[in-house]
C-alpha cells in the first residue's frame, strides 16, 4: 500500500493499477481484515478528486462510524470520512472529526497524524469562510512539521489548501515576520501543492464550484483590471476616491480568493465571469 501511495502521487496510473491488482488479490486470498484500510485508500485517491458518489458509497460502508470514542487502529479510515464530508459539503462534521483526529495525534505523539488531520482541518475552515483561523491552524501545523521536513503530507491536498498557503508564503516573505517558519520550507510546500492542483481538482471542488456574486462596482472593478489598469487609472476613469476604490478591490480579492490583480483575472477568466 505504500508503493501505491508513491504510484498515486506520481501519476504512474498504470503501476498503481498492477499494485492495487495485487494487493486486492492478497486481501482475498490472506487478509480479510485489511479490506476496510484499503477501501479507505482507494476512496481517498477519488475523494481527492471531489468524486461525491465515492463519498456518498464511503459513508454508506458498514465499518465507517462517527463514534464519540476513536480507535487508533482505524485512523487511516478516520481521515477518509472527513475527506467524504468534505467532498459533500457537509462541513461541520468534517471539522468536528478533523478536530479530534488532530487532538489525537498530539495526545498520542503522532505529529505525522496531527499534521495530516490540521491540514485537513485548515481546507475545511477555509471553506467555511473563517480565513483567519485557517490560516493559524495551517501554519501552527506547518511550524510543527517543519523539523521533520514532510511535505507531500500538506501539499497532496493540493487546491483544498493551496489558498491557505499563498496566504503564508506572502506572510513569510514580508521582512517582519519572525514566528519561525522558513521561506524556503513554505516555498517548497506552496509548489508542490501548485503542482498537485493541476493534476486533481480537490476534495472541496464542490464548495469552489459555487457561484461567486459580484457587486456592480466589482465587477467594474475586474473589467478594470483586466483592460490593465492601475489604481490611478481606476480613480480617472471613475471618479471614485482612492479608499472607496480600495475598498471594492479588496472584497473582489476575497470573494475571488486571491491576492493580487493579475491573479483576480485569471480566477474570474476561469470562473467565467468575464472573457
């Protein structure tokens, strides 16, 4: 099952299926007990792909519980459940688990389980639109993680935190900053993740693919921009003040979920709302 955690995450589909192959026929043959693991791994490859009939099926298993009391043993199946609430937009039982799954790593001195449950936790309040505390969860996992060098741990969520992490790569890199995360490290991660998102869309595509709603003056706003022009040039072409103008930009960024001009027009070519 390693093997095909390394064929998944390199896109190897062909000796992913082989592996898969085979470890199916050895649950078959040998290990009846396993099968609940490795159901929880072949969901969480189409789970990380929104697939909602795959959450849907997941949730429907006899063995998948939400009991007040986790077993360690069944943790990796734990983390497939809260990625199946997430694919069906049923955020507050994803958080609920995520929470006690990451209080349990700590308790139990699993950083590698703690960091994977935060991470998930980070995409699901991000979602929610609690920005803020997202961002905190993330990094606090990140400065947790940092010595131990993990990266595919966060970054195989690839769109669901990628977000989060250019929120924190823009922090890091701002010269005042001294919490202890390096740019380098956050850099490495923040590609990785980039690279993930192209190649699946994520176990939130459900929540993004909601319709963002634009204000008139937002979407002047985007026109704007997208005809390349600059503050200046907004305030001649308009007539509105600087903090006015300031102020309509600054909501087009978080409903579009970006941080600079260039990137809230390609979002909205992408979303369809302009050409």
């Amino acid at each position: 099952m390693h093997l095909a955690a390394v064929f998944l995450a390199q896109g190897k589909e062909g000796e992913l299926a082989d592996c898969l192959k085979g470890t199916e026929r050895f649950i078959d043959e040998d290990a009846g007990f396993l099968r609940p693991n490795y159901l929880a791994f072949t969901t969480r490859a189409k789970l990380w792909n929104g697939d909602a009939s795959a959450a849907r099926e997941w949730l429907d298993q006899y063995f998948v519980n939400d009991s007040a009391m986790l077993e360690p043993y069944r943790i990796y199946q734990y983390f497939t459940t809260v990625r199946a609430y997430a694919a069906l937009s049923e955020l507050d039982k994803a958080r609920d688990l995520a929470e006690r799954l990451r209080k349990m790593g700590q308790d139990f001195r699993r950083p590698q389980d703690a960091a994977e449950a935060g991470a998930l936790l980070a995409a699901i309040l991000w979602a929610k639109g609690q920005k803020k505390e997202a961002q905190e969860t993330l990094e606090a996992v990140l400065l947790e993680i940092q010595p131990l060098g993990f990266v595919r741990l966060i970054a195989d969520e690839g769109a669901a935190v990628l977000p989060i992490l250019k929120k924190i790569k823009a922090r890091v890199a701002h010269a005042d900053y001294a919490a202890g995360l390096k740019e380098n490290y956050v850099n490495n991660i923040y590609l990785a993740a980039y690279g993930v998102s192209k190649q699946r869309a994520g176990i939130l595509i459900g929540e993004r693919a909601k319709p963002v709603k634009l204000s008139k003056q937002q979407k002047v706003m985007l026109e704007l921009l997208s005809q390349g022009y600059s503050r200046d040039g907004i305030v001649k072409e308009t007539g509105l003040a600087v903090t006015t103008i300031k102020s309509h930009v600054k909501m087009l960024y978080e409903k579009l979920d970006v941080n600079s001009a260039a990137d809230a027009v390609l979002r909205a070519r992408e979303l369809g709302i302009i050409e």
